[in-house]
C-alpha cells in the first residue's frame, strides 16, 4: 500500500513558511496515495513560478518548462503517453497571464489533464508584482496607482469554454484540496482545481485571515447542484464576504482530444512499433533532440 512517504523528494521546499504551496504538494502526494497512483505512474509538469518549483520537492517524474507553456507541454506528454495522468501545476500568472491561451485551447479541447493552479492573485517569484488575478486597484511595484485591468475570472472562464470539471481548493483546507484533486484525477477529460494559495510575503491582504473568515465548502450549502451550468457559471462570480470552495461544476464527460485521434487508437503512441519510420528519418530525429 502506498503511503506519503513514497513520494518523499530529496530536497527540502525553499518556499517561505507558511506560503500555500506546502499544503499544495501535500495535497498532490495525499490524492495520489488515495488513487493508488505510484511516483512512477503519474507526470507532473510545471512552469516558472514559486509553485512551479513543485517537482522538485517530491518523488515524481516531472517536467518544469517554460513560464507560460505548462499546458502545451502537457499537451505534448498527453499525446505521446496517453495512458499516464497528468498533472499540471503552476500559478496565477504562468497560467492566466502568459499562458491564458493555453489555457482556453487546452479547455476547449477537452484533453485528459488535472490543471492545478496556485493562485496566490500576485507575481510571487519576481517579487510581487500584479497578477491576471489581482483585483482593480492593487497597487505593487508594476501599478503604483493601482492596477487599470479587470481580473480574469477563471473558473468562469473554464466553464464558458466548455470545462467539464471546474473546483476551487484553498491551502487552509488540506483534506478538502486532497480530496477535490482526488476527484479530478478520477474525472475523464479536463479537470481545473484552481487553489486559493496565500503567498504570505507579497500579497499579506490575501492571508489566511482573509480566507479563513470567508470561505464556505459549496457540499455544504443546501441545494446546490454542480450540474447546473448556469447555476455554476454565476456561482463563480462570488467573491466577497463569502467565498466558495469544492466542486463548482461537473457534467457528465464528454468524448477526450485524445480518445478522437485516430493514430492513437492503437494504444499510447510510446508502446507503438517505430517501424513506420525510415531509419534515417529516425537517426535524424535522434541527432536533434541530442
Ligand atoms: C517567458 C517568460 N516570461 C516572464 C518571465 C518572468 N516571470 C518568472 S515567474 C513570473 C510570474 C510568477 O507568477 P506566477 O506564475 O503566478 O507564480 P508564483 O511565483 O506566484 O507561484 C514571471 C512573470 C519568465 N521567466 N519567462
Ligand atoms: S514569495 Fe509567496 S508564493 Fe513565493 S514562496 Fe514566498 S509565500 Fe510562497
């Protein structure tokens, strides 16, 4: 039986204490113990941010890229290996900012993927400043008279773009977050869990005081029903004197990217026979990834 232990990294996190992250990758290890999902059997990819250093810090394969290009890249390990879970981690600004195109594409799509995202509404790795999440009026080194832009909404978004599965965690709430990354691993097809995650040394507005007095776990709250669309799509407005958590939406899963493709068909495409390719198309490919 797997236990935490399995996925104990060799190096120690370098977040600052109490940054969201830890709770974060404790709650990856806690959902993939939970599935019966062994380091060997899951692939996590990262890009650049504080969070995106999360592979580093546990016994997993994994792939940090590029800052923005978290999706793409598990896009990429998704086609080539479509039996494995993927996890994509990353923040705010990796995944709304730089990569938001990504991300609608990536929803639209609706490839088998768990998109966790740490969103801490600020740039922490660069040192505070505003994010795609920030509110108007956040003042930082980037918007000394206060940010111009509207924030991006992303479970919204997720969901207008055609999410079947769309959560929000928080890091204050570690068995809660385990368990709704639990369900996406367990959803077909897209999966967002987007993390309240308090980064505790540039945006201190944003602590766990602030989340604490206002967060509400939405399997809770008499009535409500993730299967309704419209229901869910207003219900990912709220932000306020209450703040939901949980599962904000789920449908029934529609067909994946990958279950269409017919070259994929035959199996994941790493168990399949190279033998179409010419031997020197093959020694070609070979001496550029060298
Ligand atoms: C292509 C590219 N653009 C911009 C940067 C600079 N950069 C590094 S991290 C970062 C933002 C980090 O914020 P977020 O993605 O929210 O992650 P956090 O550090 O808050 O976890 C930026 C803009 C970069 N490294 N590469
Ligand atoms: S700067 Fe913020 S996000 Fe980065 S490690 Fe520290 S608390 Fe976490």
């Amino acid at each position: 039986m797997l236990t935490r232990q399995d996925f104990e990294g060799k190096e120690r996190p370098t977040w600052c204490p109490g940054c969201g992250n830890h709770a974060i990758l404790n709650g990856i290890k806690m959902a993939l113990v939970e599935q019966n999902i062994a380091p060997h059997q899951a692939f996590i990819v990262t890009g650049v941010g504080c969070g995106s250093k999360l592979p580093h810090y546990m016994k997993i394969t994994g792939f940090h890229t590029l800052h923005g290009r978290t999706l793409t890249v598990a896009t990429g390990a998704r086609l080539a290996n479509h039996g494995l879970p993927i996890i994509a981690v990353h923040g705010d600004g990796d995944g709304y900012g730089e990569g938001l195109s990504h991300f609608l594409n990536t929803v639209r799509r609706n490839l088998n993927i768990v998109d966790v995202v740490q969103d801490n509404r600020i740039y922490g790795l660069t040192k505070g400043q505003y994010s795609p999440t920030s509110e108007q009026g956040k003042r930082t080194p980037t918007s000394p008279h206060g940010a111009i832009e509207q924030p991006v909404q992303p479970l919204a978004l997720a969901i207008t773009a055609g999410a079947t599965f769309v959560a929000r965690g928080y890091s204050g709430e570690l068995k809660h977050l385990a368990w709704l990354i639990g369900e996406a691993l367990q959803h077909p097809g897209y999966a967002l869990v987007d993390v309240l995650q308090p980064c505790v040394t540039f945006n201190r507005n944003y602590a766990y005081d602030f989340y604490n007095e206002r967060v509400y776990k939405l399997e809770e709250e008499e009535g409500y029903d993730p299967s309704d669309r419209p229901a869910a799509w207003q219900k990912a407005f709220e932000w306020g004197d209450r703040i939901p958590i949980g599962i904000v939406y789920r449908s029934e899963p529609l067909p994946t990217y990958e279950e269409q493709i017919p070259a994929l068909q035959a199996g994941p495409l790493v168990d399949q026979p190279l033998e179409k390719l010419r031997a020197e198309q093959f020694q070609a490919l070979q001496a550029e990834m060298a």
